[in-house]
C-alpha cells in the first residue's frame, strides 16, 4: 500500500480489528474504549451528530437490547486507509434477527473513521440506508 507508512497501516488495522469485534459482540464498552472523549459520532439511526463517548457506548447498548447477543454478527468486508490524513473507511455487512421476532434483517454500510494522535477516533460517520433499515425491523415485528 503506497504512501501508507507501516506502522501507521498497523495501529489502523489495529482499531479496525478492535472496533469490529466491539460491534460484533454489542460490547458499548469495548467500542467506546476507542474512541476520544469529544468524539462527533454521526449515525444515521440517531438523526443527529452525538458527541463523546457515552453517546457510541449508549447507542451500541440500544443495538444490543434489539439484537440479542448471539442473534446479529458485523462482518467487516473491506478496510480503505486514507494517504493524506489519519483516516479510515470500514466497509461491513450487519446480519441479525431483532429481539421478539424470528426474521433476520441484513444490510451493509461503512464507517468512516478519523483517528487522533492519541490513536483514539476522534470523528465518525456512519453511512448506510436508514430507511431500507427501518423498513426491515418494521418488516420483522409486523412479520
């Protein structure tokens, strides 16, 4: 990967790694962990940008409470590191069955995330089809 120093592609896949496994296990602490304490957290589900830590930990446990542990999984499906800027681009697919209901809703999106000196994320922009999703979880409680 050219004009990407290797340590930096290290700590990036690092996060990457860290970050995935917070989501796929719904842990709000293990995600929050990586993030700084004045993160812009902006996530289509929220309508707004958050911001700081304890809104990426609330939100993950919201998630958590719809999909029961062991019933969803993120499945990380590329990684795209930015050369001109401490930046990355996490691209997944959600698969999961919402609390209450026996139909499984899928969909993908990315994560772009900007990474701070410190090595914590700092900004976050979550992109995805926020209608699509809300017409699925309608889908599978009306089901």
């Amino acid at each position: 990967m050219s004009g990407v120093d290797a340590g930096r592609l290290r700590v990036f896949k690092e996060i990457c790694d860290r970050w995935e496994r917070g989501w796929t296990e719904l842990d709000g602490d293990a995600v929050a962990e990586l993030c700084s304490e004045d993160l812009a957290y902006d996530e289509p589900a929220l309508g707004e940008t958050r911001r700081g830590r304890e809104a990426v930990r609330t939100h993950v446990q919201d998630m958590a409470r719809t999909f029961p542990s062991g019933s969803s999984s993120f499945t990380r499906i590329g990684l795209y590191i930015e050369v001109a800027r401490p930046a990355m681009v996490v691209a997944w697919r959600f698969s999961g069955i919402p609390a209450g209901t026996s139909r499984r809703v899928e969909f993908h999106g990315d994560d772009r995330l900007e990474v701070g000196e410190d090595g914590l994320i700092n900004s976050y922009r979550g992109l995805y089809d926020n209608r699509l999703v809300r017409k699925l979880l309608r889908d599978a409680y009306d089901g």
